[in-house]
C-alpha cells in the first residue's frame, strides 16, 4: 500500500519551545495508527503538526480536534449539511452509523449531550470524504455506555470502511483493538513503534509508557 502520510525527523513545537524530537512516523492507505503516551508527551503537539499549527525547527511532513468542532446554534442536519461535500459518506450514512443522531436532527448543538456533540464532530468530519481522519481523544470525558458506542463506531469506521486514521489517546486498552499500528510517544519522541496487537500483548511495555498494570487499570500517580 502507498503511504498516505509521512513525517521524517521532524522538530517542531511552539514559539521558541521544542516539543517533539526528530519523530519519524507512516502511515498508509487504508491503515489505522493508535498514537499513546501520558498527558503533556507531544502527541496532540504532532496532530497540530500534521494539520500546520506549529513551528517547524526540522523535518518534514509529506483531525477532529480535542474541542467539539461543531457550530452550536445550528442544528444537527444543519451541521452535516452545511460541510459536506460530495463521496460515499452523506447524511443518511451517518445517521446509520449514530442513530442518536437521527432522532436529534433538528436539535441544535447546544441541546446535546457531551457524547452527542462528540458524535456530531465525528459525523462532520467524515462528511467532509477525506483520505485521513485524525481523532484527538474522542473517547475523553464520556460515560462509558457512549465509549462503547463511539468505539463501535470507530471500528466500523476503520475496520470495515477501510478509512485510514490516526487516534490520539491514553487509554491504550481501548483503541489497540480498533488500529493496526500503535505508536508511543514518550518526551517528544517515538519510543514504541509497531502492531496493535503487539502492544496489546506487551505488558512491560505498556506498564513502563503508559502505566498500565497487568490488570489493564492505569497506575494512580502516573498520568
């Protein structure tokens, strides 16, 4: 498969502040990355990198952001109408894929719940047909009966539609089951490069990045 994105030893960060490390990552078509590592390492600093939000030192490269990017004073059919453009994902296709969404089509973004604006942003940014989608923590702050719901979807999204993504988050456990690939980011660098289900096996690993125990909980003090 041809690669759809690629970063080569790239420095980049904010002002006169470096964050990331000659970090060097692909991503191919059709191919799914799960980027991990604990709160403040660099990964969403590489998401702004990708779509050119920061300031490049070195290196080169060849998202539905953390915020709920929704227009809030319009309502949910408003929302998907107003940014679609023509490709396999419409409307009707989203509406399948969240049903929640259906039965609020004409509430306005303000009148939903965290995990429906969350589902919202989702569905905009898949109207929107690109190549890559890019997740910045879309699980975080949900109930978990909407993490179910969002990963199924995801899954589905990935999995079965073949969409190539890239997920940033810090609970490992849930995404190595949705991506192909995983990467660990650790101080601005790649530490961890390799299979999802790699990972998903490799204790130490987990345990030593991220602070997962073998209990699969996330020590206390470690974030």
């Amino acid at each position: 498969m041809p690669d759809l994105l690629t970063i080569e030893r790239l420095s980049a960060g904010y002002g006169e502040a470096v964050v990331l490390n000659e970090v060097s990552l692909t991503l191919a078509e059709g191919q799914s990355l799960a980027l991990l590592g604990r709160n403040g390492m660099g990964k969403t600093t590489l998401i702004n990198s990708i779509v050119g939000v920061t300031r490049f030192f070195a290196g080169s490269i060849g998202r539905v952001p953390q915020e709920r990017n929704i227009f809030k004073s319009l309502t949910v059919e408003e929302n998907l109408t107003a940014v679609a453009r023509p490709g396999a994902w419409t409307a009707a296709r989203i509406y399948e894929l969240f049903p929640r969404l259906e039965e609020r089509r004409r509430n306005l973004g303000n009148q939903l719940s965290g995990g429906e604006q969350q589902m919202l942003a989702v569905g905009r940014a898949l109207i929107l047909n690109p190549r890559v989608i890019l997740l910045d923590e879309p699980l975080e702050g949900l109930a978990p009966i909407l993490v179910e719901e969002l990963l199924l979807a995801l899954r589905r999204i990935i999995r079965d539609e073949g969409m190539s993504a890239i997920l940033v988050e810090q609970n490992a456990q849930k995404v190595l089951g949705v991506t192909d690939r995983a990467a660990i980011i650790e101080r601005g660098a790649v530490v961890y490069e390799g299979a999802s289900a790699d990972l998903a096996a490799d204790r130490a690993v987990l345990e030593s990045y991220l602070g997962v125990t073998a209990a699969g909980s996330r020590r206390r003090g470690r974030r």
